[in-house]
C-alpha cells in the first residue's frame, strides 16, 4: 500500500519514533490492515495481504528477518529431543492478514516494533504455509514474550539469539527452504 507524505513515519514530540504519533505500531499495523480491506472492497477487488483460506487444511504461519550489523535474529527452541531454530512470528489468526500477524507476533514474542519492507518468500511446507517478511526497520527493547516466555521450564527453552553467516550456517534452521533465504540477507554484497 502507498503512504502519502502526511502519514510517513515521523518522530512524536515526546521523541518517541513512531508511524505517526501516539498508537502502538501494532494498532497503527492494524488499522492500516482494516483501511487497506475497506479501500480494496470499495473498488471491488480483493485484498492482496489477506491470505487465501486453505483448502487443504494448513496452518498458517508469518516470521519476520530482522538483520541487524550482519547477523539476523532467530529464536532458539530447545525441548526434549529437539534443538532448532526460527524466525520470530507465529500463527496468523482468522481474518487476520500475514502482515498485520507478523508485526503483532513479532511484538509479543521479541518486544520489538517493526516495520515491514516486503515480502521474503512463502514456503509451503507439509503442514503449514510460512510468509516471511524483511523487516525495514525494528525498534524497543529485546526481550522474550508471549507464549514462549509462559512455557518456559526445564523441559522446554526458548531463547532470542542474534547469528551471523557462520553461525547460520551450523544450527537447524526451520522451515526447510529458508535457510538460502536468510544466507542471501547475510551475504557482504548485501551491504547489511
């Protein structure tokens, strides 16, 4: 969606960063979805952002890519016989679109306020579909949240890392398909 000039991101007068002032960027995301849903119904076409429903029964997921000073942030998940890693972001609700899903998983599981830049890709997995999304840019303080942070106990960890190229490289990063995606975010040409 095209932002005018008059709604850019500007900073407040408190000095708080924001997408205009005041609302927390999880309101202003949503907000922006439901401006964007009404606009494209108003002239008869479907929404772009809204994913489709699943046939075939599919959980649906959206992650963001948060590359910082050349590492990208993932979340560790340790529990009895497994060890991996993800993207921040976590299951899209109904009639929620995977954008808006992203920026309000991404602030419950990690404190951060982002900002999308577009879309990575989309896998398709054997029984969910991910939308991944660049993030822009982030802000706030990082911190475990949400339901990650409630599971927490002996048997079950989860940790926010940030990993490098090499790092990257070594650990078992999930989806399957994402890791040449987050390699190529990493790469010195890409001047992150």
């Amino acid at each position: 969606m095209v932002q005018s000039d008059r709604y850019r991101r500007q900073e407040g007068a408190s000095g708080q960063e924001g997408f205009g002032q005041g609302a927390p960027l999880s309101v202003r995301a949503l907000l922006w979805g439901l401006a964007a849903r009404a606009w494209t119904r108003l002239r008869g076409e479907a929404p772009v952002s809204a994913p489709a429903p699943l046939a075939s029964g599919k959980r649906e997921r959206a992650s963001i890519a948060i590359v910082d000073g050349g590492r990208i942030l993932l979340m560790h998940r340790l529990k009895p016989g497994k060890d991996y890693y993800v993207l921040p972001g976590g299951g899209i609700k109904r009639r929620e679109t995977a954008a808006i899903a992203c920026v309000r998983e991404t602030r419950e599981e990690t404190g951060l306020n982002v900002r999308l830049g577009g879309s990575l890709c989309v896998l398709d997995a054997k029984d969910r579909v991910e939308h991944v999304f660049l993030a822009a840019s982030h802000a706030g303080e990082l911190r475990l949240g949400g339901p990650e942070l409630a599971k927490m106990g002996p048997d079950n960890h989860y940790a926010l890392e940030w990993l490098d190229r090499e790092q990257l490289q070594r650990i078992k990063l999930k989806p399957k398909g994402l890791l040449p995606h987050c390699l190529a975010l990493l790469e010195p040409a890409a001047g992150r």
